[in-house]
C-alpha cells in the first residue's frame, strides 16, 4: 500500500565535523554498511522499493553509491572478497533510486515538501536514516507502521518514551490510546521545555504521511528556529482529520550524536561476531 520511502538527506551533520565537511552523514558507517543503507533496507522489509532522497551540496556520494561500480565489480570478481559487495547488489537490483536537491537548509518540513515532486499524489514513508532503528528478531519499525496504516489510513509517527529532559529535543506528543501502543494524537509540540512538554512521547525519524501534508506544508510558516517543521503541519492535519502516534516494538540508536552512533557500532559488532 506504501510504494515510496523518502530520504530528506540535506543536512550538514554538523554534530560530525570535520568529518562531515566532505562525507555526507548518512554516508558514515555502522560496521561496514552506511547508515542510509540500513534505513533503504528497512524500507525494503515494509515491501517498499521506490526510494526518493531529497539531496544537497556535497552529497553526490549517496548517488554514486547507489550505483555500480563497474571497475570494483570487475577487479573483485572470482575472488573471496565478492561476497562482500551481496548485500548491496540486492538493493541494486531490487530497488529504483530518484533524488532531487534541496537549495536551502530550512527544515524538516521544507525538506519533505522539496521531495514532493518525487512522491506525487499518493501516500508515503520516511525515514531520517540518522535515526537507526533495530527490533532483533522481529519486524522493523517501518514493517509495522505500514500494518497501522493498512487498518487506519492516516498519517503515523513513530514515537518513544524519552527522559523528562530531553523532550527539548524532539517533537513530542499528547494523545488517546485506542489500540495497543497506538494514540490518537491532539497535540504536538516542536522541542517543548520540561513545562510545555504535553508528555514524554517523542517523535523519532519514521513517518507515513498521507499526500495532503503537502498542501499544509505549502502554507505553513516558519515555526521553532525558523524552520518549516514538519510537527506543525501534522499538528493542523490532526486538527482537520487523524493523526497516529505509534510506540514502536524496538530500539532507536541517535546515530546523529556521537554518543549513539559509538553505542550503535558497538552493539552492531557485538552482534556480527555471534
């Protein structure tokens, strides 16, 4: 039912520089595989295979990566180290790649807005590929988004419970429960303080929107930052029809810190050596 993922993947990844500064941070490695793989991937497992990247200055690698390589193909063919190019040559073969660039740093919202034409009329995933999710032995966080969606046919956002002080840090939620781990959103707030906080629900980098979001994008002012936040414009679509809130079976690693994406490479070796 979802045939499109989204990749906004413009941001400077400034939490990462130097490094940054010539490697795209969706391009940074969790052991050997970039961590955008990783977000196509899971794309992949929900039966979506029509990936959409909102691109920038600098990010040409993304593209060059989802391409062949006809020189390394050639140089590693028959040896032991083929094997190693598997896993990519499955999303190669599997999956179609479209990109577009976003001119100016104004959001998450903005960017989403930007992949509109990628999208067209019709409803959709994303993935922020810097939020790198893992349910070891069970569906991915996308995979079960996309069973909601078939039962609700609304927008969803991906939510976990944070600590008190770290909801500045995300979008956060207020809602009903109707279903297990699933809430009907009334409110949602673009980092909140402790007080303003509504709850301690906190949007995460997986959504399914519907295409009417663009509409309301189209009109929404500059929010929190002055950026385009995609929070408002889901805060106006609940107000005008449904929004979901879904409390994911899984783990989310906040690869875009130093923090989490060390605790990330970690976990994910310890996992590769078992």
């Amino acid at each position: 039912m979802i045939k499109k993922c989204l990749f906004p993947a413009a941001g400077y990844g400034t939490r990462f520089l130097p490094a940054t500064k010539t490697t795209p941070k969706e391009m940074l490695p969790i052991i050997n595989k970039p961590l955008i793989q990783y977000g196509v991937e899971e794309a992949m497992e929900a039966g979506i295979f029509n990936m959409a990247i909102v691109t920038g200055r600098g990010k040409r690698s993304l593209e060059d990566y989802f391409d062949i390589n006809y020189e390394l193909e050639h140089q590693l063919k028959g040896t032991s180290k083929e094997n190693l190019l598997k896993d990519i040559r499955n999303v190669l073969e599997t999956c179609s790649f479209s990109y577009t660039r976003q001119m100016e740093m104004k959001g998450l919202g903005h960017a989403i807005l930007v992949g509109e034409s990628l999208v067209g009329n019709e409803p959709f995933a994303v993935i922020l590929s810097d939020d790198l999710c893992d349910n070891e032995g069970g569906q991915g966080v996308l995979s079960q988004m996309c069973k909601i969606y078939a039962k609700y046919r609304c927008s969803i956002v991906a939510v976990e419970e944070v600590a008190l002080e770290e909801v500045s840090k995300y979008g956060v939620i207020a809602g009903r429960k109707i279903d297990e781990d699933v809430f009907v959103v009334d409110n949602m707030i673009e980092k909140p303080s402790q007080e303003e906080a509504p709850s301690n629900l906190a949007i995460i980098g997986r959504y399914i929107l519907t295409p009417d979001i663009f509409e309301i994008l189209h009109r929404t002012k500059p929010g929190k930052n002055g950026e385009i936040q995609i929070t408002d414009a889901l805060l106006e679509q609940c107000k005008k029809g449904m929004v979901l809130g879904y409390k994911f079976k899984g783990v989310r690693y906040d690869c875009g810190s130093v923090d989490g994406f060390v605790k990330a490479t970690n976990i994910f070796y310890d996992k590769l050596k078992r």
